[in-house]
C-alpha cells in the first residue's frame, strides 16, 4: 500500500519535473506554457489529418525504438540509430532504383530487406569494434552518425542525385522518385498514413517473441544483464553484442527503408530528421518493452506533431520538443534513480507518516552535548 | 578536537521495532553496551543484525523504540548525527576512494576538514598520526588506497573511523575479506583498543566471537533469543541459538577409497592481469570421489586457476585433462559440455544473472539443450517443471519461482547455483569459497550437498580461506603458495598450525615442495 504510493508520488513528480522544466523554456522565450501544451497535446487530435501524421511519425520511431530496446537489453548503448536509419534509406533507394522493372511482390520486399541489411552493417561495424577491441559503443556509435551523415549527403548530391536536378533544377540533393513497384500502399487515402504501421505493429510482436521466447533472446538478454555471469555460463558474450547490434542497426535501417517507401518515396535530404534520437526517448520511456513502446511511440508522434503546430500557431520553435524530449529523459532517469534507492524511500515513508501522525515532541542530539574534549 | 564528544557510558537500544513491507526485520530488540565493553552480535543471514545498526547509525528510522545514550533519549536522523555523538561504523564492504590517498580519504570523510573550497590535508594528516600512534595502529598516509593490501585498506577504515572522534565502534563482519593471519592481527588489535573504546562487533563467524567478545546477543529472524555472557558458552551452543537447532556441520568420514584420476593439471602457468605468472607450473591431480582441498592466502594463484578451469583465462603452458581429453584453450561453453561443474567466487555476479529470474537461472547453462528448447525456440513449460523440481529439492526459499534471483539471500542464490550444477550431474566441479558469508544453517546444507556428490564419484576441487570448511570436507588438502602446490595432505595429517605454516610459505619438514 505505502509501496505503491511511493511509486505513484515518484512517477507524478516525474511528470511535473518535466513539464515544469519545458514550462521553465517556454517561459523565458516569452510564451504562455498553458497555452503551448494544449496546443502540443490537444491540436492534432482535432482532425484525421492530424491524427494519421501522429501515425505517420509513430511507425519509424516504433521501428527505432524496438532495435534500442534489443541493443539495451543486451548491454550495448547504441546511440547510432540515427546514421544506420540514414545508410538503410540510402541502401533501399539505391536498390529500388536499380531494379525498376521488377514486380512489386519482389522489389518492396526486396528494398525494406536491403534498407534493413543496410542499417545492420552500420550497426554490426560498432558490435564489432567493442566485441573485439573494447572500443566504447557510444563514442563509435556517435561518430558512426557523422560518417553516415556524410556518406548520405554525398551520395544525395553526387552519385545519386536526380540527373535533372542538375540539368534544368535547383540542384536539390535528391534522387529521382522511386519505381511505383517500390512503395508502401496508403491505408487511408488522401493522408499520408501507410502500411508501414501495421510492418511495425507486426515487428514489436515479434520483438516480444525474439526476447522472452527465443534462445536468441535468452543469451541476449543474459550477457546484457550480467555478462560475467553469462560468461561463466559458457555464453559467447562478444558474439551476443554484435548480433545485438545488428539486430538494432537493422530495425533503423527499416525505419529508414519504411519512411522512404511510405512517406517520401526519394530520397532526399533530412529524411531520418531526428528519429534515431527520438528513438531512443521513446524505448526508454517505453521501458524498453515492445508492449509499451507502441503507446509510448504514439505519445511521441504526438508531440512532434504538437510542436510543428505550435509552431505555426504560436511562433514556438518546432525544436521546442527537443527540450521536451531531454526533459523527459531526465526525470525518467531520475526516477529510476528515485525508485531503486531504498534510503530515499525509508525517509519519504517517515516524511508521510509524520504528516499523518500528530508531532510528538522529539529530544534531539543537540540534547546531551555536554562533556569535554576527547 | 573541533567536535567535543560526550563520553558514552551506556548505550541502549529499547524494543526497537522495523517493518519492511511484507518483513518484521526486527521485533522489539533491545540491546546494551557499557564503557569499554565488547558486544558481540551474532545471527544468520537476514536475522536483522544490519537492520539494527542501521538504525543505531541514522540510516533507518525506527517503526517504535528508542536509543537511549548515557540514559538519555536521543534520535538520529541521518549519519551525521551518529557521528556528533562520537559512534561510528566500519562497513562490511570499504567505504574508501581507491584512487585517492590516506589522508584524502579521512578528510573527505568529516566536515571538520573542509571548508568551502578547501580541505585540511594537513589536519587531516595530523589526526591520522595522533589516532595511530594513540591506538597502535601503523598506516601509512600519504599511500594511495588501491595500493594496500585488503588487510591495510580495513586498518584504513579503523582510523578513519577513529579520526571522526569515535568513542563508540560498530564493526560489520569485519573479518570477512581478510585472510586468516590478517584477522588475528585484527582479533588482537581490537582486544587492545577496547580498554578506550565500546565496540558492538557483528559476525557470525563463532571462533571470532568467542575470542574477542565479552557479552553475546543472539538475534534470529528479527528477535533476540540470548542475552548474556560471552564465556558461558561455547561455539556449538551459539550456533544452535543462532539457527533454532543442534548445528553439526557435517565432516568427510573418508570411509570409502576414492576412485582413479579423473582430472589432471600439469605443469599449468598462467599469468595474472598484472602480466606476472601467477601460476608458475601448478601440478594436480583430482581422482573420482574425492574432494581435494586448496588451501592458500588468497592472491596465491587461486583466482587464476579457477578462470583457467572454467576458460576465462589464457594459459600460457601446461595441460588440464579431463578423462584424457584436453580442455586447456577451449571455450567455456566445451569445457562446460565436457562435464564441468562450476561454483564461481562471486555467487551474485558470476554464478547468477541477477536481474534473471530463479527459473531462468536454473537453465543459464541449458536453456540450449533438446530438453528446453524446440526450435529457436525456449521451452517455458519444460523451464518451469525444471525449477519447481529443483526449488522443492534444494530447498530455495522463495516466494516465487519468477522472483528475480539476485533478490534471494547468499544462501538461497548458493542454492540456486548449487542445484543448477548438480542437475546436470557433472563428472568434476570446481568449488570457490562455496560458503563465503554464507551464515551456519546454509553451510551445512552445502557442504552435505558437496558430500553426497563425492559419495556420487564426482572429482571435486574446493578452493576456500576457512581451513575448517577444507579440513572437515577434503580427503586431500593441497597448500598453493605463489602459484605452486607446496605440499599434498592427507586429511589426517593436516592440523591448523601445519597448514597455517605451510600457507605463510614455510617449507614443511617432509621437505617436498
């Protein structure tokens, strides 16, 4: 009973830090918070429009966020899916322009599995390096991005570039839009939502089945939860990390595959616009669960799409999320930190009975603090 | 002194009460100490020893009762305030920045040494030479803590404690990382320091108890069940108060011959992190049905040879056969197929993923086999018969077979280890200290286990500091002194002294080192 008000008071003061600490933001550049999230979390709701763009914005992030649960949960922080989202678009795109005249049964497939493949290599390069050198993930996954960055742009505005961009265009970095054979089918005409959702809806089950069900996910989940003890349970622990990192590499690469083929249909530049960070907001947020990514990916979309409007609406910066997004991150942090401590929670007990109870009078040491030096 | 402490005359603890959710940790205790008295607590695991001084410390808040200091009423809110009244703590685990010196460590440790931007080394250091010298109680200031040894680093902890203006020492199992020399140096020391000083000494280690106590107080499951005078009893009768029944840790009656070598390490070196041999040409033999014990001071090679055994560790010569096949250089994964059983030094890191539930950790080694797996996929139910079997039949107390694993106590996550690797009835088990601060009643239930499996023909290799654990269980006792057997014992000759001597390094008279 006190257990779950304690749980209850940490998670409410978690949610006031954070909306206190974006209140804080909006303040000091000059706007009403009040007025600004009920714009985020309310405006979307008001048309299918808005809400089939949350569902637009929720399926990369669902697809993202379960690779950084798998990569979590095995003991790998990766931080990449950003740039392995970015080498999976590029990678699709390159093979749905190349093979323009085969049947779509074959081509889609064929594009999400190479956007896929595509991001798990990008991540596998980082497994790699800490499997065999030690090499800290989150440094090479992050330096990782940049490369990826890179190699996007210049291929966008090089090799890959729409040829008449060059020749009666703007010089736009963008390829040539793909084959029809190669896209997603809209679920709802005249909106933008594609079937992509239901890919990602099918994938979080699958997820669940990967690690709670599968040998796979045992030897997973072991070597990221204790790799010592793993180890001496004659589990392969290096093996474990890469092939947690291309798991998650590959989901962001299918992020990417699935964001090209649905929403864009080219490649051009700002396709992966944050996701691989959002990503990681929403699987923690999420707990790292596929069960509770899903409502956690939502809520997310959500706010992206709250903060395009209130950009338009109120002149707040889009980029106002991001300050929502390490809001969150912090209290979820701290709460965690809050609900694993014991001591901090024997002293919230005594805080809430000595409310409850009448004070008593109470001697203190100040009491016998006579006597002489030692 | 910048702090003037009052002297304690008398301390008491009065009906002290503390309700965990779902645990009455302690019911209604009531202890006391006088000047220069040494109070020996002592209860298993989980009988609320910790609780208590918790709450004697200020970091727990009693439920109901109240300390009394020289007969006064007094409440501590946090440690803070436990220190202003002159009583202070040493922790079972060191509570010391390794990577800083002495001097730095007591200083960060009190607020009379610091001001806003500044720390007082050089009070700081004087203080440390006044309690030194004051105690005898030699260290060296200006060394960096990760450089001492375990036994120094808890003289670092004495004097830190004491440079506070402790009057009042409460001391947390003490004694249970030091090797044996080190905590009869410590025995001695504190027998010294308690004309000064009130000490509340907590262990469940008896001989310690008797040796150095002058009052007892039993706890067991949050109760106190004696009270009184620490020479009126004797060891056995302790341990029947700390657990509710006759004690008899049971011993190897050796009856029986044991079998032919089934394991056999030759010539085996190995180095140690540091790139120094720690094994420098270890040769054993372990024959079915025996077990053979290794006694050493830890740091002799101990931990080497067990990573080696369980391929965590590079050899760089040497051969360990198992039945003719060699496993030296293979993978843990072969060397657990061959017919290794394993019991690692850490239970709660090595032994257990501790987040993993008791079930899951009963298949850690497994769960890739036909019997719990179809497919690429994990057979739950089989899973699930696996430790409703192995619960009922080793006794892991648990309120569910899905609670996490690294929420059980020593006892009940040896058990679940111990079940595990009997269930897959190895042909050799690799034993490192299987009853480290484990309390009494566990203990025995290991060590009948490790019995019962010798009875069964498994080649057992126990490695352990306790000489009683090696001497009352081992048909065998090998002494390892830097990296090398000294001299094989048969149990019948193997006495403390002995063994103490040939630990130290000291060449035996029957010559063969």
């Amino acid at each position: 009973m006190r257990e779950s008000a304690y749980l209850v008071f940490i998670i409410l003061g978690a949610i006031v830090a954070a909306v206190g600490m974006g209140a804080i933001v909006l303040k000091l550049i000059g706007v009403n918070p009040f007025d600004v999230y009920k714009v985020i979390l309310t405006e979307p709701l008001k048309d299918i429009y808005g809400i089939t763009e949350i569902l637009v914005r929720t399926s990369p992030l669902v697809f993202i966020a379960l690779g950084i649960a798998i990569a979590f949960r095995s003991g790998i922080l990766n931080i990449g899916a950003e740039g392995q989202m970015q080498i999976g678009i590029i990678s699709a795109a390159a093979i749905a322009l190349a093979f323009p005249e085969l049947p779509k049964p074959i081509l889609l497939p064929m594009v999400l599995i190479t956007g896929a493949v595509g991001g798990a290599l990008w991540g596998g390069i980082a497994g790699y390096l800490k499997a065999r050198m030690g090499v800290n993930e989150i440094l090479s996954t992050v330096m990782l991005n940049y490369i990826a960055a890179q190699v996007y742009g210049f291929l966008l505005r090089g090799p890959m570039i729409d040829p008449e961009e060059l020749t009666v265009g703007s010089g736009t970095p963008q390829t040539i839009r793909l084959p029809r054979t190669a896209w997603l089918d809209r679920l709802i005409p005249g909106t933008r939502l594609h079937t992509g959702l239901i890919l990602a809806l099918v994938m979080a089950v699958l997820v669940y089945l990967l690690l709670w069900r599968t040998t796979t996910g045992f030897r997973l989940r072991a070597s990221g939860a204790e790799p010592r003890a793993a180890r001496f349970a004659g589990i392969h622990v290096e093996r474990s990390l890469v092939i947690a990192m291309l798991f998650s590499g590959g989901f962001a690469g299918l992020a990417g595959a699935v964001e090209l083929t649905g929403v864009h249909r080219r490649a051009i530049e700002a396709i992966s616009s944050g996701y691989g960070f959002s990503g990681i907001v929403v699987a923690l947020f999420g707990g790292l669960h596929p069960a509770f990514i899903i409502p956690s990916a939502i809520f997310f979309g959500l706010l992206l799409i709250g903060a395009d409007m209130t950009q338009r609406a109120m002149a707040v910066p889009a980029n106002m999320v991001l300050v929502l997004q390490g809001a969150i991150i912090l209290s979820i942090v701290s709460a965690k930190t809050f609900l694993n401590d014991p001591y901090t929670k024997d002293r919230f007990m005594r805080r809430m009975a000595s409310f409850r109870l009448p004070r008593r009078k109470k001697k203190t040491v100040s009491g016998l603090g006579q006597g002489g030096p030692l | 002194m910048q702090t003037s402490k009052a002297q304690i005359s008398s301390l008491q603890l009065e009906g002290v009460t503390k309700r965990f959710p779902g645990v009455l940790a302690c019911d209604h205790v009531s202890i006391e100490v006088k000047a220069g008295q040494i109070l020996a607590l002592v209860g298993e695991n989980g009988a609320g020893k910790s609780t208590l001084m918790n709450i004697l410390m200020g970091l727990y808040q009693p439920d109901e009762g109240r300390i009394l200091i020289n007969g006064h009423e007094t409440r501590f809110r946090s440690p803070n305030d436990a220190y202003a009244c002159g009583i202070g703590m040493v922790h079972q685990h060191f509570m010391l920045v390794p990577n800083l010196t002495v001097t730095e460590n007591v200083a960060l440790g009190s607020k009379d040494f610091q001001s806003l931007l500044n720390l007082n080394l050089k009070g700081a250091r004087r203080r440390i030479a006044e309690v030194s010298e004051r105690y005898g109680l030699p260290v060296h200031a200006d060394a960096y803590v990760d450089q001492l040894s375990v036994g120094e680093q808890q003289r670092v902890e004495l004097v830190k404690t004491l440079c506070f203006g402790t009057r009042f020492l409460i001391l947390d199992e003490p004694t249970s990382a030091l090797t044996p020399q080190e905590t009869d140096e410590l025995i001695n020391l504190l027998k010294r320091m308690s004309g000064d000083l009130s000490i509340i000494f907590i262990s469940h280690k008896l001989n310690e108890v008797k040796a150095l106590s002058d009052t007892v107080t039993v706890l067991r499951r949050g109760t106190v069940v004696y009270r009184g005078n620490t020479k009126d009893n004797s060891s056995q009768d302790l341990a029947a108060l700390m657990t509710g029944h006759e004690v008899n840790l049971p011993h190897n009656a050796c009856e029986d011959g044991c079998g032919n070598v089934l394991v056999s390490i030759k010539d085996l070196k190995v180095k140690s992190d540091r790139g120094n041999l720690a094994l420098d040409g270890l040769s054993l033999d372990i024959r079915a049905g025996e077990i053979l014990g290794l006694a050493g001071v830890s740091g002799n090679g101990q931990r080497e040879l067990a990573d080696v055994l369980a391929g965590l560790r590079k050899s760089v010569s040497g051969s360990v056969l198992l039945e003719e096949q060699n496993l030296l250089g293979k993978s843990p994964r072969e060397i657990i197929d061959a017919g290794f059983g394993y019991i690692p030094e850490d239970r709660h890191d090595e032994g257990i993923v501790p987040s993993f539930s008791i079930r899951e950790n009963l298949i850690l080694k497994d769960f890739g086999t036909p019997r719990f797996r179809k497919g690429p996929f994990l057979r739950l139910k089989e899973s699930e018969k696996n430790a409703e079997d192995l619960v009922h039949r080793f006794d892991v107390r648990c309120s569910s077979r899905e609670t996490a694993a690294g929420s059980l106590s020593g006892g009940n996550i040896q058990k679940v280890i111990l079940a595990r690797e009997l269930a897959r009835q190895p042909k050799a088990l690799v034993s490192v200290y299987p009853t480290r601060g484990l309390d009494m009643g566990a203990s025995e239930f290991i060590h009948t286990k490790l019995l019962e499996l010798r009875a069964s023909g498994v080649a057992i290799l126990l490695i352990s500091e306790e000489l009683e654990e090696i001497m009352n269980l081992s048909d065998r006792i090998a002494v390892i002194y830097k990296g090398r057997i000294v001299k094989i014992l048969e149990s019948g000759e193997a006495t403390r002294p002995r063994l103490g001597l040939l630990m130290a390094g000291v060449k035996d008279d029957g010559g063969a080192a």
